[in-house]
C-alpha cells in the first residue's frame, strides 16, 4: 500500500467545535484516576492519540494509503479480519467462511448485525460494498485488489457468495481483511460515486469497534465505543479515543514528551525515537515491520532505457546492477534510522513466508556488504562509459523528516566510487505521484507497506506486466509463476514458487529494495496495549489501549 496525498473536504463547524472542546478536556485530565466502565465496558478515561499520517477520505472506495486505512480499522467491519497479536485470518462479522468450490468464496454473517444508525446490515450491505468498489474504480482506491473477483452473490440475508475468474486463490481471504474489504451501509453510501467524509459521519454508518462522533479531517478526530460492535476483536478498552494530526514530526515528539498526547503512532524521526528511548516518562514499543524502502528503475528512461538515446537492455542492466553492488545497506539503516529500519536483501518482508536473500547473494561483497569492484566490472564488461549520469528523485514530505537525508547518503554511495554522478532532485508527493507513472523519473523512491501478510502483496502489485510502478518491466515468466503461486493450495509448492519469482526479480532489478521499518509506537507511562497491537497484521487497533 503506498500511500496517497490527501484531499481536503467540507467539515461541519459543530463537530470541529465538539472535538476540540473533547481534546482540550482529556488533556487536562489526562492524569485523572477514574477508570469507570462506559456502556460498552471500556475504560473511562480517554486516550488522546498523536500521527503524522494524513488521512485522505474516510470512504473505502477512495483511499489507498496508511492515514485513511487507520481511521477505517477502527470504524468498519470486515467480514474476515486478524485478531491482536496474530497476522492470520478470521471472521469477524462471519460466522463462517471459506471455498464451497474452486471458484467460490461463501461467506455467512453473524444475525442481527446492525450499523450504529439502526440500520440493518446484510448481506446486501456485503454485495453493495465490493461491487461499488468494482464500479467507482477510484484511481486512488484499493480496487485493484479485487482482480480475482467475478461477481459477488446475496442468495439471502446472510449469505455472501463471492465468485472468482481463477480458481483457488490462496489470497483471497487476507484481500477480504485489507483497504478493500470494510463494509458499508448502503442506506448512506453512493453506489456510483464517493461520499464525503461529513456525509458518512452525519450517516453514523458505522459498525466497528468504535463509531466517529466528531471530525476535522487531518486536525481532530473523536471516536466513542460502539456498544453493538459483535466482531472478533470485541469491546475497546478505552472508551473514547481522540485522535490529533500534527503537520510536523517535531511537535508531536515535543507533545508525547510533555504528556499533551498519551501515544504517539507514525511517523516520528528516526533521532527523536533515539532521544525518546531515554525519558522515563514514556515507553518506545517495537513491533514486527512489513514496510519496506526501494528504488524503482524505470524501464523506458532509467540510463540505456528503451526510449533513450543510446537505448541498450544489456547497459541498462549494467547500470542497475552496479547500483545494487554499491548500495549500503548498514550504513543507511544505522547512520539515517539508528536501528529502526533494518537492511533489507529480500523482495518479500522478512519474517514471511517465502522470504529470501536473494540479493545478497548476488550482489555487493556477497556478505550484505558493498562492492565498488564488482559494481566497476558490471559496467565495463557492458561497455558502459562511466561516470554514469542518474537522475535519481525522492518525496521530501512522504516518506518521514529522514527522506533527505536517506537519499543524501545513497547519493554519497554512488558517486564516491566516481562510477556515478547523481542528479539528486526531490518533489512534494501530490506532485510526485502524478509524475512517477508518466514517465518522468528514470529511478526514484518509493516505499510500500503491505495490504495484508502475504507473500504476494510483495510481488504481484510489482513484478505484473501490469503493475502499479508502471515502470515498463515486463517477463512473462515472472507473470506467469505469480498467478500460478495464486492459485497454489500446497504450502510448500507455493513456497518454492514464490522463492522462483524472488531469484527471477533480484536478477532483472526492476525494482532495488534496500530497507525494511519496524513499527514503532512510543506510549506515556502507564498506558499499555500498543504492545498488543504492533503485531505482524500491520494494523493499529485503538480498541487495544488503555491507562493503567
């Protein structure tokens, strides 16, 4: 999942009103030691959580991105989700679900399901929510997901049928779980079209473990417990949670510092987790990381590319598999993140399944290390005329206060050998975003955190001859073991596929994937439950925090 710019929309002036009369109350009485029970048998005492993320509309057709996919985790049901502390599948507002065939996913829902307007929720509510995702296709939605689906089928209230055009699809399930998966009420959703924010909240079209009760998009955000919520996760143990958005990384370490937030949760600087590690006031909490960092060559205008000048596969190649001689990997991860970020040799997260380093043993000293001489030799056993002339181009406001000095040093990697000159450039990200799939970067940065714990969420949305970069790679082969893995019920024959498809990639070096993130929440003392919560589904669930 990349993550998107925000759009900004009409926000009522009563609710901005309400929530900042709530904020300003918990926090000054954040300390206060009434732990009452509210009517869902949550803890009293608000917590006010702090993000840097940007949210870019509360409507699951229209977002793809880590700010947007927050607020939905916390106010949507999902009919398949994962519970704290495990990345695997279960149902959630289902009673049951799983393969009645090779190409049919049946799906029961609990009964007397409702949203907190009253509402019923059905399953037409279910077919109402994937086909309008199909149908509005937003470009910066997660419809995308939905490739392998045909049709979806309401024979009665409570049964979903999902249809699929291939069979057996070992991801489906985690895809029910992902951006593209929260139900909606179809009384107060477009079929057709995105509804604003301030709609779906007016609507109260909720049925999550919390519901909204006031917003101002990327400013303050007020949920209450949902008394009716019957998923897996069960009731939140804080009953109201408000969330503030800060522009700058600063200010919400300089909060979480001072106690004017209870947890701080994406993005802060790499230093300021350092210098937070050493307050006795808070805790920084590590949990397992799928982000990954990489470098996206463009196939048509990276040096040598297909639409150059001087246009040569074989050169092409040299020049990219210098790169991947001379990147190092240590010296980023420790000398720009202290340690938050790891280096990464693998195409897939490590930690799941499938995972191999296969870059490692291809490239750099074979070691993990960097190997100036090898990069040197690639090059000029293609003929390749150095120094090589790289347009290289990285968001300054995307992907964390350390991007600059991230590209910075990599910029220093390449040309201190003198087999690079680097014409390092950076672009704010409604713009770079546009411009990266038209063309307009030879090489650039983009970094990618993951839909659901999968394998595949790593490779498909990349390696595809038509894929999301839009960078022009293309080999059938790859394209051909990635539906095949797809659609591969045998874990261990799955597994060795998707260790092909890694050799395959590493080799052609679409992409150059260099570093991966743990997730990182720093919490004040006495708030526990973020523990629960960093887990390996890569979902932030506020239902799991509480004071102490």
């Amino acid at each position: 999942m990349t993550p998107l710019g925000s759009s900004g929309r009409r926000v009522r002036a009563t609710t901005a009103g309400i929530a900042v009369t709530a904020l300003a109350l918990t926090a000054c009485g954040g300390g206060d030691d009434d732990n009452g029970s509210g009517g869902s048998g949550g803890s009293a005492d608000a917590l006010i959580v702090g993000t840097t993320d940007k949210i870019t509309t509360i409507d699951p057709a229209g977002s793809y991105d880590n700010g947007s996919f927050a607020v939905m985790n916390q106010v949507y049901p999902f009919l398949l989700n994962t519970p704290l502390g495990s990345p695997e599948v279960e149902p959630d507002i289902a009673e049951s679900a799983d393969f009645t065939s090779p190409t049919q996913y049946t799906v029961t829902l609990k009964p007397g399901l409702t949203f907190a307007n009253g509402n019923e929720l059905t399953a037409s509510d279910v077919k109402f929510s994937f086909d309008r995702q199909v149908a509005i296709a937003d470009e910066n939605g997660p419809s995308s997901l939905l490739a392998n689906l045909e049709s979806v089928e309401a024979p009665d209230d409570t049964t979903v049928v999902f249809n699929l055009t291939n069979p057996d699809d070992q991801t489906f399930p985690q895809v029910l779980s992902s951006p593209v998966g929260p139900i909606v009420d179809e009384e107060v959703f477009s079929a057709d079209s995105l509804t604003p924010d301030d709609e779906i909240v007016a609507g109260n079209a909720f049925a999550g473990p919390y519901v909204i009760t006031s917003y101002e998009i990327n400013d303050l955000i007020a949920y209450e417990a949902n008394p009716d919520y019957q998923g897996l996760l069960g009731a939140p143990k804080t009953d109201t949670i408000n969330v503030r958005y800060y522009a700058e990384a600063s200010n919400l370490k300089l909060d979480i510092e001072e106690g004017a937030v209870d947890v701080a949760y994406r993005s802060l600087s790499a230093t300021d987790v350092e210098d937070l590690r050493g307050n006795d006031d808070v805790e920084v909490v590590d949990g397992p990381g799928g982000e990954i960092r990489y470098i996206v060559f463009n196939f048509n205008t990276q040096p040598y590319g297909a639409t150059t000048a001087e246009a040569d596969p074989a050169k092409a190649l040299a020049v990219r598999q210098a790169m991947a001689h001379l990147i190092d990997r240590e010296e980023l991860a420790e000398q720009v993140y202290k340690g938050t970020y790891t280096p990464l040799y693998s195409y897939v997260a490590d930690g799941l399944t499938g995972a191999t380093d296969s870059l490692r043993g291809l490239y750099g000293d074979g070691q993990g290390g960097p190997d100036a001489d090898a990069a040197a030799q690639v090059l000029e056993a293609a003929g390749v005329e150095t120094p090589v002339q790289l347009s290289l181009q990285y968001s300054n406001d995307h992907y964390g206060p350390s991007s600059g000095d991230e590209y910075a040093l990599i910029k220093d990697q390449l040309e201190s050998t003198g087999l690079f000159t680097v014409d390092l450039q950076t672009t704010e990200w409604t713009q770079y975003s546009e411009q990266r799939t038209a063309d307009t970067y030879p090489a650039y940065q983009l970094g990618w955190f993951p839909d659901y714990s999968d394998a595949d969420n790593y490779l498909a949305p990349f390696f595809l001859t038509e894929n999301f970069l839009s960078n022009h790679y293309d080999n059938q082969q790859v394209n051909d073991l990635i539906l095949q893995q797809l659609s591969t019920p045998d874990e261990a024959a799955r597994t060795a596929l998707i260790e092909q498809i890694q050799d395959l990639v590493a080799a052609d070096l679409s992409t150059l994937p260099y570093l991966q993130g743990a997730q990182i929440a720093v919490v004040r003392t006495g708030v526990t439950g973020a523990e629960d919560t960093l887990d390996a589904s890569f979902k932030f669930r506020y239902g799991a925090l509480e004071r102490a």
